[in-house]
C-alpha cells in the first residue's frame, strides 16, 4: 500500500535488544525488547513495512517501521461487570435520594 507524504501514520521501532536491557528490571521484563510505536506525520512516500521517519506533534523526528495509516485508538474499559452497575444504583440512593430527586 503506497502511503504519501504528510499522512498520519504509526510507527514501531525496538528501542532496545532484550540483552540490552538494564539489570535491575524484572527478570520477565529482562527477555524481551522494549518496543516503540509512534504516531506522527510521514516525511517521504513509503509503503506499509518500509523504514520511515515521522514528524510527532511536538515536533520530533522518530524513525521506525511503517505499521499503520490514520491510526485509531483500539482500547476500551474492559467488559461489563455487573457488580459495578449496582454499586452505582445503591450510591445515587444515598447520595441523591435515588431517581426521585433526578
């Protein structure tokens, strides 16, 4: 996929090799690569998996592999518990009197 100029992109790089890491990190830590991802605009035509350099929001320029075009936020608040939806109910209850005083 060609990717032009300019466009919002996301970015990986391996900031550091896991035998590079520093000793007194965790030992589960220690074994693996601490990773980067990016997002800023391109600075030169490339494809998707090419070696890239974006320009950040606050002006910097990082280098890495090209993952992503127009990068959306993929996290959430985890799934739905119940527990907390009654907690909610009791606590309008003694806080505001419940629905009556909406």
């Amino acid at each position: 996929m060609q990717v032009k100029k300019g466009e919002w992109v996301r970015i990986h790089n391996i900031v550091l090799d896991a035998k590079e890491r520093a000793p007194q990190v965790p030992e589960d830590t220690k074994k693996v690569p601490l990773e980067a991802w990016v997002k800023g605009f391109l600075q030169h035509d490339a494809q998707i998996g090419d070696e890239v350099e974006v320009k950040t929001m606050t002006g910097r320029i990082e280098k890495g592999k090209l993952i992503e075009v127009n990068s959306t936020y993929h996290h959430n608040y985890g799934n739905f518990v119940p527990e907390l939806l009654q907690i909610g109910i009791s606590l309008r209850d003694i806080l505001w009197g419940g629905e009556a005083h909406e």
